[in-house]
C-alpha cells in the first residue's frame, strides 16, 4: 500500500474512532446528567465543560459527571464494556475501570471491509477539595506505523 494512502487512513481510523469514543461520552453524559436533574438524555447538551439542560436550567460539571461515574459505576466507569470490542481495548478499558466516566466504542461505520478499530476514553475528576482538574484520553489500541 502506499505510504501516503496509508497515512490518509490512518487519519481516517483515528477521526472514526474519536468521533466514536466522543459520542458514548456525551450519550453517557447526558445519560447521568438525566439521572441527577430529571428529565430525559436527550433533553441536555454537553458544552464548556458542562453539562446542562437545553434552554437553561440545571447543569453540572465534567468534574461532578466524572465522579457520579464512579458512584454510579456500570458502563459510566468502564465495570460494564459493550460486547462488539477487541480484546486489546477490553484490556485498556479494564485496566481504566473505575477512575472515571469512561467511553469505550466501536467504530461501527462503514468501512468497505478495512479493519474496524476501537478505543477507550477517560474523563476523571482528580479530587482535591474542588472537582477542578479533568482529564480525557482517547487511548488507541491499532498500532500506527512510524516511518
């Protein structure tokens, strides 16, 4: 394969799988954000480090969502993964398990039979006295070649 074809779908793999990984955070968030508030997901958007009700109204922190994960457990903190992953991210995601919300996704997009990657994400709230400190990954477990 060319090198510059080859380059291009790796950036394509790595868009695919953030793009995945990113939409389990917001679903999960606006899931907790659901659970604490009222109401229903769908009725929160996921902004500025916050989530919120749509048109205003409650809300809470990356910070507060991370550390609800982790009471909350299940798929919030990675205890529970999604059945459609690769052993390699089944490895990753465990080894996060508990430390935060933790997003774990397929890329399940089309791919014109090229190889469907997967990745783990955390976002964890280091405790201090305030919940100020976030921190999220987008952790890939392809290999990516370096020439």
């Amino acid at each position: 394969m060319d090198l510059l074809l080859r380059r291009q779908l790796d950036h394509l793999y790595d868009v695919a799988r953030g793009f995945a990984v990113a939409m389990d955070a917001k679903r999960k968030l606006q899931e907790i954000a659901a659970k604490d508030l009222g109401g229903k997901p769908e009725d929160y958007e996921v902004a500025n480090e916050r989530v919120f009700r749509k048109g205003g109204g409650p809300g809470m922190s990356l910070a507060r969502a991370a550390q609800r994960a982790i009471q909350l457990g299940g798929i919030y903190d990675g205890h529970e993964l999604p059945k459609d992953i690769n052993k390699f991210t089944v490895a990753s995601a465990t080894a996060l398990a508990g430390q935060g919300l933790l997003a774990v996704a397929r890329d399940n997009y089309p791919q014109d039979g090229l190889a469907i990657p997967t990745s783990p994400a955390l976002l964890r709230s280091k405790s201090t006295s305030k919940l100020a400190s976030i921190a999220f990954w987008i952790i890939s477990d392809m290999p990516i070649p370096v020439s």
